[in-house]
C-alpha cells in the first residue's frame, strides 16, 4: 500500500494506492461472461469454464449491479489479503452479514436481522427500507437473500474453482502492471490535482454527488484493474471512496501476452505463497509429484490407476499443481504426460529461505 498527500490535494483527503486481486478477480469473472469464456492470450482457454458455469455467471455476473455488489464484499476485509482469505471469509459469513454489503450498506447487519426474524415478507420489507433511504435494490440481489444458502454455496464454490483452475494464472501475469498503473496515478495526482484525475479516470461520467463535495469524505482510495467492466467501479460511503479504474488507462498500451519465461528472482506475492501452500497442503497432490518424480513423462490414465483416482479427480489435482507451476503437461501420441518443473521447485527453494519468505509483496 502507498499513501500520498500531494501538493495539489484541494480537500487534503488521504490517498491510498492498492491492489486488489479479489477486485480483479470479480471483474475478469464478469468479462468471462460477457466474453463467452474468450480471452485475449492463447494459453488462458476460460471457454470450458464458461461452458460449465454459464448459469452461475449469468446469475452473478449477467448485471453490472449484482457483480459490482458482490466486489463491493471485499471493502469488508482488511488490507492486505489473499483471494484464499477472501473466499474463506466469505464462507463463514451469516445472511444478515453477507446482505449487509449486497445490498449497499444501506441497512445494518442487526436491522437485516431482524427482518429476516419478524417479517412474513422479509425482501418487500428489505426494498421499501432501502428506497425509503433513497437507495436502489435489484431483484438479483432480493433473489440471492431468498435462496440462501445454497447460492451461497455456489457462489464460493465458483469462486474456489475459477481461482484455483484459472484466476491464479491470469493474476501472476496481470499484476506487474497494477503496481506500475498506481505509480503513474501517483504522479499524474501530484501534477494535475485529484478533480483533474478523477474526470479522466471517471470517463466523462459526473463525479458523484457524495464526492468530493461531501467534507466528511476522509480517504480515497485507487485499485487498478485490468477486466473491469464498464471502464471503472466506485464504492462508497462512511467516509470513503473506493475506484476501480482501467489500468490501460495509465499504461497507455495493451498488456503484452504472457511470457513463458520468469525471473525466478521476482518476489512471490501473498497469493502465490498462499496458493502453493495450499498446493501442498493436499496429500493426494504429494503422492501425484511423487508419481511423477519417479516417473517423468507419465500419463493422467497411469496416475489414475495406481492412485485409484477418476479422470475427473486427477484432472483436478494435476490443474492445480500446473496453475502452480510445479509441473509441466506435454502432449506425446494423443496422451497427456507430466514432467516435475525442476526450476520451478528451485524458486520457491530461494523464495522460502530465511527472511525472503517474509518480504511478500502485497
């Protein structure tokens, strides 16, 4: 995180310079939907994602307003986190809670509460309270407080599977770029002043009554993302700001595709550290490696039957181990064969030794 005061800071309101992967995440989910699963780089196929859960994206991502509510749950969270983090949070959430951010902020966690306890018809309830506050509310969001808890459920699990099986790849390659948009944001703040920069990063769209006009806005804060869709997101209120706006905006140019070569000397970041320890937390994964230690170039089929696993079990644990980069899948006569990625186990060696573990770049 970085903090400016600039110069030409008219209302002296704090700066903050984020990154957030649970926003970028929740805004390449969105354009996996409007997208169909096509994505700009070739070795990111999201189209099998899409086909699988085309129904849960179109329920929670078909409306910009449902999406941008279900961002707006990472506000609750404390700085830094991990997608890992995110989704467990997420999952010990109550009704009341989960709705408190669905639906605005507009009622709180008690008042949710007691709808919900005393109410014979707790959404009619819940959407004349909020219009009453001069709020707006969406049936998606009414229908996702009827129907918990299973599209709760689903939701994580969505969540937990577009992470783990594809989200991950995409956040090694898109955050770079995140910390180089926010370092020119912070210049161009200090040249040009916040009403300046906010005009451009809003589009031409009229800055919103809340800000900065309201004094008692205190913080601003900036998370540049690579997918959001429309071209920026603000959430608001007790005194904050925060934007999520179009990181090409301040590169100025399209992100190169990914490289196949990494510096193994570039600082893993809270996820990665989080994901390969989640990697190797299961033992199925550990006797998979194992496998294929002692048999490079072995076959999924092969794994499956000395593992006693599915096809759909192997393909799931060996999808985590690649998204982890741990180890490499070659295709050889119409079979899929799997080698460990020995400079791959050698980063994570340097990563993880002594105080380098601790210096993880949020």
């Amino acid at each position: 995180m970085a903090v400016l005061t600039p110069d030409s800071n008219e209302f002296q309101i704090k700066l903050e310079f984020l990154t957030s992967p649970v926003f970028e995440m929740m805004a390449s989910l969105r354009k996996c939907y409007l997208m169909q699963g096509r994505v700009e780089w070739e070795d990111i196929n999201l189209q099998n994602f899409y086909t699988e859960n085309q129904v849960l994206l179109k329920r929670y991502y078909g409306g910009f307003e449902m999406g941008a509510q279900l961002a707006e749950l990472a506000v609750g969270l404390n700085q830094p986190h991990s997608i890992q983090d995110f989704i467990h949070w997420v999952q010990q959430m109550d009704r009341p809670r989960f709705l408190y951010y669905l639906l605005g902020r507009y009622l709180e966690v008690e008042e949710i509460e007691t709808i919900f306890e005393n109410s014979r018809e707790p959404s009619n309830e819940i959407k004349q309270r909020i219009e009453k506050k001069g709020g707006f509310v969406h049936e998606e969001q009414l229908a996702f407080a009827e129907n918990w808890p299973a599209w709760h459920r689903q939701l994580a699990d969505l969540w937990s599977a577009y992470y783990e099986e594809y989200f991950f790849k995409i956040a090694r390659h898109v955050a770079p770029f995140w910390e180089q948009a926010n370092d020119k944001l912070a210049r161009d703040l200090n040249a040009k002043g916040l009403n300046e920069v906010l005009r451009r990063l809003l589009k031409g769209k009229t800055i919103p009554e809340q800000f900065p006009e309201n004094k008692q806005t205190e913080v601003v804060r900036f998370f540049p993302s690579y997918f959001v869709s429309p071209k920026f997101i603000l959430i608001w209120g007790w005194g904050e700001l925060n934007h999520v706006y179009d990181l090409t905006a301040y590169l100025g140019r399209p992100l190169p595709a990914p490289s196949t070569s990494e510096n193994n000397d570039t600082p893993a970041t809270l996820d990665e550290i989080s994901f390969f320890g989640k990697a190797l937390s299961e033992p199925m994964r550990i006797r998979i490696l194992s496998l294929i230690a002692r048999k490079e170039g072995i076959k999924a089929q092969e794994m499956a039957e000395k593992l006693d696993l599915n096809p759909a079990t192997i393909s799931r644990h060996l999808n985590i181990l690649k998204n982890c980069k741990l180890i490499t899948e070659t295709k050889q006569k119409g079979h899929n064969i799997y080698f460990i990625n020995h400079s791959e186990f050698r980063r994570w060696a340097k990563q993880l030794e002594g105080e380098q573990f601790l210096k993880v770049s949020d």
